[in-house]
C-alpha cells in the first residue's frame, strides 16, 4: 500500500481527497458522514454574515443517457449561523483529529470585518483557511466572491489582511472567469497564501425550457447565472491548474479542482501540479462513498508503478505542457483500424470525409462487406476518427517514421531565418 | 490432479467483450444500498465492483467481490442471476436488467489471469479449526477463517478440492480450472489441506475434536439415491453426479447409444441432459443423432431446475415427457434395453400435490442409457457416527450454525433442509462466511 498522506502548504491531511466547499459540507453531520466514508478533508461550506437562500439552486447538464456531466448552482454561502458552523467544527475535529478542516470565509472587503471573522472562527480548532474569492453568483453582486477574484489588486489586499491575522495556512480560491488565471494566482501569493485552489465555478446559464421559456433552474420564472462544474469542467480546470503550477512567480502549492470524479482524474490533477483535490459534484451525484474507490484505485496505481507515495506524482507531468511553438513538427501518427474489432458504424468514415482530411475509404471485400482502410499518406493523425469510435481497441493512433529529426516552429523559424 | 479436460463445446454463457463490458458498467446506476446487493446472499457490494470496472480497476473489483463471495467465480458462471442480483435490479421494470453476472464473470477473471493476490491471512490466533469437507461451504469457512489468523486444516474425501463445483457441474456451465482457483485462494492463504481422507470413516470424529478448537461440517450430500425400480443394476445405469463427474474428468463413459433417458427435473438432470447430449453428438458421426429425453413424474410447473436452465436444455435440442414414472428397466445381457414407464396425474391431498401412477397407461420406450438425477441422498449414517444430531440426515444447528455438538458448525448442503428452495453455490458460500464469523466469536470468547 503506497502512503496517500498528503501536504498542502502545512496543512497535513490522510490522503489527497478532500471535499470543497460546497453543500456537501454544509453541516456537522454531513462531514462526519464524509469522514466515516474516508475523506481526508474537508473546506467547510463558506461561513461569513448568514444569507438567505432562494428556493431551485441546481441544474444538471445531461448529455444524452449520461446524467449531470456538468451541473450549475445558484445557491449561495451558509445560510446558518456563525456559532453553529462553528461548533459543528469544533466536534468534527474532535471525532476526527487526523483529518483536515479548513474554514471558507467570505466578508466584505473591509480589513475589520475579514480580521473579526478570521479571530471567530479560528477559536475553534481548525487546520487552515480558504478565501472564497471564486463564486461567480449572487455574492458578487454584493462586491464578494468572483467580484475579488477578478481584481488582483483586490485579492493582494485581503490577502494580506486574512494572513495577518491567521494562525494556520490561508489558502486562496480563485475564481476561473478571467482572462489569465495566473494574474490573480500571483496576487495572491504576493498577499502572503500559502496556497490557491481552482477552480471556482465558471458563469452559465444552464438552459431554457423550451416550452415554458423559463430559465433552467427559475426562480419564479427567472434565473441568474449560475456556477458551472463537474466533469465537463475538468479541462479547463486541468490547463489552469497546470498555467500556475509552472508559473515561477504563483510558486506557492495547488489544491486543484473541477470535476474530479475517478482515481485516473485525481492523478491527472497531481501529475499537472496539483498537490491535492478537491471534489463536490461527484459527491452530490453519488455519496460520500465513492471515495473508497478514489483510494483504492490510486492506491493499485501507485503499488503497480512501485511509487511509494502520492507526493511523489506531484507535478510529475508538470513541464509536458509547454508552447506550441515548441512541439516537434516531425512528430507523425497514423489511424491503423482493426478490422476484426471493427463493427462497421462508419462513424469514423463521416467524421474524416466531412470534418477531417477525407483518408478513410470505404472498400469494398469480396464477400460483399466493406473494410474502412486508412489511406496514410494522406492522414494528418489528427485523432478524429479514434476519437468517434465506440470500440476502444479499434482505432489506435500509432507512430510512423518521418525519417527527419525533432524540429520545432520555433527551431524551424530560426532555421529559416538564417537561410533567408 | 486433473486430467486434460473436455469442455464438451461452447460454453453454456459466453463472455462479455469489452465493448459490451463498457456499456454495461457504465450503464449501471451505481444505486445507494442497492436492490442487487441485497438479493445476493453473500451481500456483494454489486454497484462498487461494477464502478470499479468502470473505473478500470479490475483487481479493486475483484477483492469486492471475492471479499463478500470466495465462490465468487463459480457463482458468477452458476448463479441464477435472473432470480437474484439481476432479477431485483432497478432497470427489470422498464429496460434490461445490468448484466450482473458476466461482470462480474469479467472482473474476477481478469483476476484469475493476471494471478492477482487478493488477501492476506489473518495474524495467527494459535486456534486452530477443521474443516470436513472441502467444497463451496467448507472452502469459504477455511477462507474466512485464515484471514482472521485460525490454522485451519480442510479434510476432503475426494482427490481435488471444489466439491460439487469440481466434480458435479458440467465444464460448459463451470470449467473445472474456475472451481480449482477458488480453493488455490484458499490453499495460498495457508489452509493445510488432507485429501482422500473421509472423516467418520478414516479420522473418527472424536479424534478431531481432540486435536482441533472447532471443526466445521461441510460434508455435503450423497449420491444420486437409487429410483426403486427393478432394473437399476444394469450396466448403462448411471447416477447423474457420477456421470458428470466422469465427463468433467475427462475419464469417458463408453457408449451412450441413441436413446438416453434422464429420470428427473432438477439442475442436476439438466446437466445429465445437455452433455449426455453434446457427447452424443461428438461420438456419433455417421449415424443418426441421438435422442436426449428428459421424463418427470410431475408437470413442467413442478420442476425444479432454473428457468434459463431449461431454456438452454430446450435449445440443446433435449426432448421433455411430463407425468410418467419408469416402473423398470428392462434389461437384455446384462444392459439396459428399454424402459418400462406409467402415466402419472397429480393428486392434491394434506400433504401436498403427488404424482400418482395411473393404472393401464403403461408404454415402453426403447432406451440405451439411463441416467438417475433424482436428487441427491442425505448421508445420515455418517451423520449417527459423527454423533451430530439431524433430521433425516438434515444436520440440526443453531442460530448461529453451531451443531448439537459444542465447536463443531455445520454449512452447506448437509444441513440444507428438504423442501426448501435449490441448494444453491451462493447459499452455501454465506454459510461457511456465517460459520467462520461464528467459529472466530466462539475461539475468542475462550471456549
């Protein structure tokens, strides 16, 4: 059994799975539930000054037979009271002192009001902080959540103040409705995080009921948009995850965040620099209990690649992303499609005859059936093809010699210069 | 050990693709305390194995399954899916139920082919537990046992370990390779195993117990008890289990001839039926085909075998004759030749609905080979001498499987009471799980 413990920034935690803040961490009971099923953390639903909640919060985006491949929320931070999160913490710590409770604030940008809630809260025994400059709805509109996480300045700022104050690790999350997610992870680092954690959910509007004309979710027949996330988030998620942790000047740790919901899509966050994840719509759509797998698959993983501990993979494939302008232009795959596997869909063939480079040929066999061959010389390797078929093993992309050496854009581009 | 075995042919139920396991395990709801879960027996948690599968851990899969199940193969191929897992699955109502059983088939014999260990023997308690017999009820208690830290030795009659799986269920159902890996789980956990030693007979009872904490009574059932019917003795008689035993190892059963009588309409005779058949037809090229008939005092209602049994019979091209009873079996040189056979008609009384014979309507039928699949007998001779109180050889135990003898727990067919529902692989699986959790509570306590 390799050691999942994990480490973000001081904060120390059983293994790398904790859950966001979100409504599965709304309450005491439900994060003792989480910690009975496994879970080594937990960011507690956003305490700050009680809202009031409107009634139709989520929507579910479904793609075909699949259910919530993403999901929206209009719901915002705790509607209970300050005491009573706070005691609920202070138990759930006790019952389980080995795992992690980090607080989520959420005030106005004023320096008393941040310190006043940073002093409350860390009266009882919490493991560290994250500020909620991510949520993109409702709390925006009041000049919190996203309406900081949009403005650097603005983050530095109560930054500064919340870390001031703190006795444990302040950890900040970052909303994604930006332009350049690594601005905003910079101000936090030069505020004095210990960490940031992305992403946030994105802005959308869910959809429109056809018939009625109503908003998807509505609220008395109108909506806001809401805050996207699941599966269907997890590339945007995995690039700016990614975009800071090669940022030297972020250079603080990640708790990366965006539709985890496998043992694979955990590995996939900490191979692009994350050193944690964090994870809610997997939970909201199946229990707490889907963790025992995330720990069981990771840990077959890591046993089978005789890696002794998930730290070890962190930022593993970190510097595999890099320019464009760097990638080899001699680098060359073909679509090889087994016959034997094939069963004649022909999904592959339209792909490439109508949104490809027209190289797939429908030939015709004796018996009467028709193969679809790979013309290769004209085959881009564009994956298309493999990518439309329902049999996994059919299509493989699989490498051809160009007999030239790795040249870039950028070395072709000097080349060239120095011809000409 | 076994010899080159014939698997007489496709198998009863062929494997899903990947594709089709793709499909399936991402079909499936992944429900909270699931209906499937609750309908197995041994409570496999089906909706964690089968996201397991979706999630590409197959071994992660394989432990959830053999953790609840150590017949976990077996069952996956024997199992009737259709009135368990499968048939409480919530999709039944208005689509097609999960295909419980091939994925599970799939996730453990990915297991069996990349030889993934699954467990770890238990820290050693210094108790120490016999085991008499070594078939699905006695291997799962011995399984059980060594992950909790007891020396545990299995004392088995026969030559291989498996029991029924091994030596009664044809190879097209369960390939003797799947009944043979289960009890390799078992032997790698550390259980000492004794073959060919029939306790009762070679061992006395009396010595066990003196050399052992407890001892768990997995002895199963007889053989195929004998109709009472002139005739029985001829050559070209056979008890259903003997048969399917011989055919499984591969150890021939000469000349079936054309026409082959099964007498009896339980799982057993099903299997009589479909490889007497296959064999048949394997052995006789040239002639014609050979007729396979089933006949069955009572009506198609009253069988016993599992509907989807019957189903692959019927395809297998079996002939069925309900209500009549062999009254003898007539002989010519010391060989079966015909039998002689009466109507029967169903009689409701008190006790039940009988088959009664109905005087005149007798006929004869022209038979070569007869195969008795009455069920099995209930040893109860071994039972007096063990001195295990039983009921007409049905072991008497507790709530908690213990027999009437302090230590000494019982699982499996031999305390399987009589008109209740089919012993089932998965029933007795539960029960040697049950029996080990009982042995482990009784050790402890410091009995």
């Amino acid at each position: 059994m390799a050691d999942l413990r994990s480490n973000l920034a001081g904060i120390a935690s059983p293994n790398p799975f904790w859950l966001a803040s979100a409504p599965p961490t709304n309450s005491g009971y439900q994060v003792m539930r989480a910690f009975e099923a496994g879970w080594g953390g937990v960011v507690w639903k956003t305490l700050g000054t009680p809202i009031v909640n409107v009634t139709s919060r989520f929507a579910g985006m479904n793609y075909k037979q699949n259910k919530m491949v993403a999901m929206n929320n209009i719901e915002l931070i705790t509607d209970r009271p300050l005491d009573e999160n706070l005691s609920e913490i202070a138990k759930c710590k006790r019952a389980f002192p080995d795992r992690a409770i980090v607080a989520s604030l959420m005030e106005v940008c004023e320096r008393d009001a941040w310190r006043e809630l940073v002093k409350r809260v860390q009266e009882v025994d919490i493991d560290g902080f994250e500020l909620n400059f991510g949520c993109p709805h409702g709390m925006s509109e009041r000049g919190m959540g996203a309406a900081v996480g949009q403005h650097p300045d603005l983050i530095a700022r109560v930054t500064e103040w919340v870390v001031e104050a703190s006795r444990v690790p302040v950890v900040v999350k970052l909303t994604p409705n930006v332009t350049d997610i690594r601005f905003p992870a910079r101000a936090a680092a030069r505020g004095g995080a210990h960490a940031v954690s992305m992403i946030n959910t994105i802005n959308s509007i869910m959809g429109v009921d056809v018939e009625t004309w109503n908003p998807i979710p509505h609220v008395d027949g109108k909506s806001s948009h809401g805050g996207y996330c699941g599966p269907a988030v997890k590339p945007i998620a995995l690039n700016m995850v990614n975009d800071c942790a090669r940022d030297p000047e972020v250079g603080i740790p990640i708790s990366g965040i965006g539709g985890v919901e496998t043992w694979q899509d955990v590995v996939e966050f900490l191979l692009l620099g994350a050193s944690n994840v964090q994870v809610c719509t997997a939970v909201m759509h199946h229990g707490f209990r889907i963790v025992e797998e995330l720990a069981d698959g990771l840990n077959r993983y890591l046993d089978a690649r005789g890696i002794e501990s998930v730290a070890e993979i962190v930022g593993g494939a970190a510097n595999r992303i890099t320019t464009w302008n760097n990638l080899n232009l001699n680098y060359k795959i073909v679509a090889r499609i087994d016959q034997s596997a094939c069963i004649h869909c022909n999904k592959c063939y339209i792909a490439c005859e109508d949104a490809a480079h027209q190289c797939i040929d429908r030939v015709r066999q004796p018996g009467g059936s028709t193969n679809l061959v790979v013309d290769e010389g004209h085959c881009v390797g564009c994956n298309l093809c493999s990518m439309v078929c329902p049999v996994d093993e059919c299509i493989e992309m699989v490498r051809v010699d160009t007999g030239r050496p790795a040249q870039s854009w950028k070395e072709r581009a000097a080349a060239m210069g120095e011809v000409g | 050990m076994a010899a080159p075995v014939p698997s007489l042919g496709e198998p009863f139920h062929r494997p899903l693709t990947h594709l089709e396991v793709k499909l399936e395990a991402n079909r499936c709801l992944y429900c909270y305390d699931a209906p499937c879960m609750n309908a197995c027996p041994t409570h496999i948690d089906v909706a964690s194995f089968i996201a397991k599968i979706a999630a590409g851990n197959l071994a992660g899969s394989a432990r959830v399954i053999m953790d609840a199940n150590p017949m976990g193969a077996s069952c996956a191929r024997v199992c009737p899916t259709d009135q368990l897992c499968e048939g409480a699955c919530v999709y039944k109502k208005e689509d097609t139920p999960i295909r419980i059983g091939d994925l599970q088939r799939y996730a453990v014999d990915a297991a069996m082919r990349d030889g993934t260990r699954l467990f770890e023997a238990g820290a050693p308690t210094g108790h120490t537990v016999a085991i008499v017999g070594g078939g699905p009820a006695g291997l799962s208690a011995a399984r059980d046992l060594r992950r909790m830290g007891h020396a545990v030795t299995i004392f088995e009659a026969r030559e291989m370990l498996g029991g029924l799986n091994t030596y009664g269920i044809v190879p097209f159902r369960l390939p003797i390779e799947t009944a043979l890996w289960e009890a390799e789980q078992v032997v790698e956990l550390g259980a000492q195993v004794r073959t060919n030693v029939r306790v009762g007979r070679d061992l006395a009872m009396d010595a066990l117990l003196a050399e052992y904490d407890a001892a768990v009574l997995a002895c199963g059932m007889g053989g195929v008890p004998q109709i009472g019917i002139p005739g029985e003795e001829l050559a070209g008689v056979w008890d259903a289990l003997e048969f399917i035993e011989r055919v499984k190892l591969g150890r021939g059963v000469g000349a079936l001839g054309s026409r082959i009588a099964v007498i009896g309409a339980g799982n057993t005779a099903i299997d009589a039926l479909t490889c007497s058949r296959r064999i048949a037809r394997q052995a006789g090229a040239g002639g014609g085909e050979a007729r396979v008939t089933m006949y069955y005092r009572r009506g198609e209602r009253q069988m016993s075998a599992y509907g989807f049994e019957y189903e692959f019979a019927k395809q297998e091209g079996i002939e069925f004759r309900f209500f009549c009873a062999p009254k003898r079996i007539v002989g010519e040189g010391g060989r079966v030749k015909a039998i002689e056979f009466v109507r029967t008609r169903l009689e409701t009384s008190e006790g039940g609905e009988a088959a009664v014979p109905v005087s005149g309507t007798e006929f004869v039928e022209p038979i070569d080979t007869v195969v008795r699949a009455i069920g099995q007998s209930r040893l109860v001779e071994t039972f007096d001498r063990l001195g295990i109180a039983h009921d007409g050889g049905v072991v008497r135990v507790d709530e908690n499987l213990q027999t009437t003898r302090p230590g000494v727990y019982a699982a499996g067919d031999c305390i399987f009471a009589k008109g209740t529902r089919e012993a089932m692989v998965v029933e007795a699986a539960e029960q040697g799980k049950r029996a080990a959790r009982s042995i482990d509570t009784y050790l402890r306590r410091g009995a």
